[in-house]
C-alpha cells in the first residue's frame, strides 16, 4: 500500500505546524540572562516544560486529519486541561491567534477541540503526533521536531518528520536549515527541504550520506547522542559506542532529529537506555514512531536494548520495550550484544 493520500496530508499538516512554531519561536523569546533568547514555556504537572507552540502544532495537525481521516484515531502528547489555568489566559489566546494564520476559521473553542482529538486511544489503524518533540531545545534555540506517524497494527507504515532547524547536511554549514524526513514501509526514506528548495526530493541512507568519503568516515563512527544528560544514561551509552568503535566525538542535539541525522549516515547509533538500567519508566510511542521508521526504511535498524522490534500496539508507551537503539543496521548486532554484557553486569 502506498499510502500516498495520507503521506500528501501529513507532510502539508507539518509544514503549518512548522510555521507556527518558527513564527513563535520569532516573535516570543524573551531574553533571559547574559545574550540568551528563550521562547517562553509553562510547565506541566509532570514538571516538563511546555509553550503555546507545542498546542498550537497539536491543533493544526489534528485538524487537517480530522479533515481529511474522521474516522482515524490520534493519539498526541498535549491535552487542553492546561489552558484551563488562569496564568495560561493570554498564553490560550495567543494560541488562537497562531492557530489563525494557518487555519482561518480557527476560534478558541475549535482550536481547544483541535488539541483534544489527539486524546484518542490506540486501535488498529491510528496516527500519533508529538507537536514538538524536544521542547527543551526548541526554548533555547536548539534542535526540535514536529513528528507525525500512522500506526497499523504494530507497526508504523508512514512517519512524517519535521526538522526545522536541521541543517540539510552537517557537511555543509552554509546548507539551508528546515528538512522534512518522509518514510514509508517498504517504499524507503526521502527528505524534502522545508523552505522549498532545491532538489525537491532527496532519497537518504544510513550508509551513504551526501558527502565526500574522508567526511563520511568521521561522521560514519560517531553517536548522535541527547543534549539534556537528564534524559538517558549517558555513561552506559558511551561506554557502548566505545565498545563498537565509535571513537569521533558524538553529536548532542535535541529531539527526534538525532533519528534523522542516523537515516542519512551523519551518525552510526543513537542510543537511549534506561537510568537505572532496571527502571519500570517506559518510553512514550510519539517520542520514537516517526523516527524509527525514517531509520529502517533508510537501511538501518531500530529495536529495544534486548533486541525486540518496537511494538506501538499496547498503548501510548512502549510497555513491551526497554530502551530504544537505532543505528545504520551495519553496528547492531555489536551494539546488542555490547549492550548484553552491560546488563549483564549490572545484576
Ligand atoms: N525528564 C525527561 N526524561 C526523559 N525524556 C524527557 C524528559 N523530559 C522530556 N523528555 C522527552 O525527551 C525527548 C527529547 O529529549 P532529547 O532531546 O533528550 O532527545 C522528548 O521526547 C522529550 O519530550 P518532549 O516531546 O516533551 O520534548
Ligand atoms: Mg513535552
Ligand atoms: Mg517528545
Ligand atoms: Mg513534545
């Protein structure tokens, strides 16, 4: 199944989505301390930070899919029960007003519907949105995604991945910024620049990046690692890329564009174990869905840290999995059983 209806709304919902938070992140940073702009953020009752941009990018994306799939479940990351709270007024209004620029009906009221679609429950067909994943980043500049992904079983068959302030190569410092990662099971990954630039389509893979041979070696044996040290394990990650040889330093970047770096061969592995090893945390399916299959279907691989596919089946985490790694599919028999001997240890 081609899936080219669905591929054709999803990649229009997050390009709006982008506009809106490039328009936020433009107009509503604040400075803060010695030359530090950051977007303005609430935090929510699970004390992660939150901005109008990640409800308004909710909004936009469940609109267009209740347009166009009235009948397809959404399962996203935000909720309106925020908005509710008397410091958020303005922060609602604002959001309506962004919200209205993309979608010139758009009223309070809809726009809180909106967000409130993408409270739905997985079932056999489903789509799941993280608005914008890496919300630390995107309040201080760095990298974040609009991630959008369609479910079918247990399987993800269409992610739509949004990097706004991805560079289109790191190769290239001067190479224009805003790339979308489209995949689709069993048809390969492709990047379309954001802003519309040339060439249109570009077909990515984990093992042949858009660069000449002495840069691929070096980004060829790197990891491509979190920027928050709070969010893994960082010193078992490192102990396992050293284990497989990937001695260049990592690049640390924020949110799911680290997928998009591994789909087109500018890292080797991307890997995010638990802290404790044992812990009962599991991973949301909207932090991972879009991603993971921009990596496979560019010839690498994704599964847990035993070596499980990830199963997007059993609800809005990945309760049958622990960990996630993703690499170039060259590494991750060695990244397992690299892996293997860590856990090992540790009992
Ligand atoms: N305290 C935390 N521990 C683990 N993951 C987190 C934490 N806070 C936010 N996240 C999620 O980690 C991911 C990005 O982190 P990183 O840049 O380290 O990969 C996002 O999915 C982010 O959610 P969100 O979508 O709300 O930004
Ligand atoms: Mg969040
Ligand atoms: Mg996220
Ligand atoms: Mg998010």
């Amino acid at each position: 199944m081609s899936y080219e209806q669905e591929k054709q709304i999803a990649i229009k919902a997050v390009t709006a989505a982008a506009k809106l938070c490039q328009a936020v992140r433009r107009e509503q940073s604040v400075s803060e301390g010695a030359n530090q702009n950051r977007v303005k953020y609430f935090t929510k009752p699970d004390r992660t930070p939150v901005t109008i941009a990640d409800f308004g990018a909710q909004a936009i994306i469940c609109q267009a899919l209740a347009e166009a799939f009235p009948n397809d479940a959404v399962v996203g990351e935000e909720d309106s029960g925020l908005l509710q709270e008397p410091e958020m007024m303005e922060g609602a209004a604002q959001i309506t007003d962004y919200v209205k620029r993309q979608i010139k009906i758009a009223t309070p009221e809809s726009v809180k519907n909106w967000i409130d679609r993408g409270n739905g429950t997985i079932s056999d067909r489903y789509w799941t949105i993280d608005p914008i994943d890496g919300t630390k980043g995107y309040i201080r500049g760095g990298q974040y995604a609009i991630a959008l992904a369609l479910v079918e079983g247990s399987e993800v068959k269409l992610g739509v991945l949004c990097c706004p302030a991805l560079p289109l190569t790191f190769a290239e410092p001067e190479s224009e910024t805003g790339v979308i990662f489209v995949a689709v099971r069993g048809e390969g990954t492709t990047m379309i620049p954001l802003n519309g630039g040339s060439p249109k389509l570009i077909r990515v893979n984990c093992r042949t990046p858009q660069t000449n041979s002495n840069v691929f070696d070096e980004l060829h044996l790197r990891m491509v690692e979190s920027v928050e040290s709070s969010h893994g394990n960082m010193s078992l990650e490192a102990q396992v890329g050293e284990v497989v040889g990937l001695n260049t330093p990592s690049l640390r970047i924020d949110s799911m564009a680290k997928y998009g770096v591994i789909a087109r061969g500018e890292a080797a592995l991307y890997i995010r174990l638990p802290s404790p090893l044992s812990s009962p945390k599991r991973q949301n399916i909207w932090d991972h869905a879009a991603g993971a299959i921009a990596v496979e279907e560019a010839g690498g691989r994704v599964t847990d840290m035993y070596g499980r596919p990830l199963d997007f089946s059993c609800g809005s985490k990945l309760f049958n999995n622990q960990g996630t790694i993703a690499s170039n599919g060259e590494i991750h028999e060695a990244v397992l059983a690299a892996v293997a001997k860590i856990i090992a240890s540790s009992y």
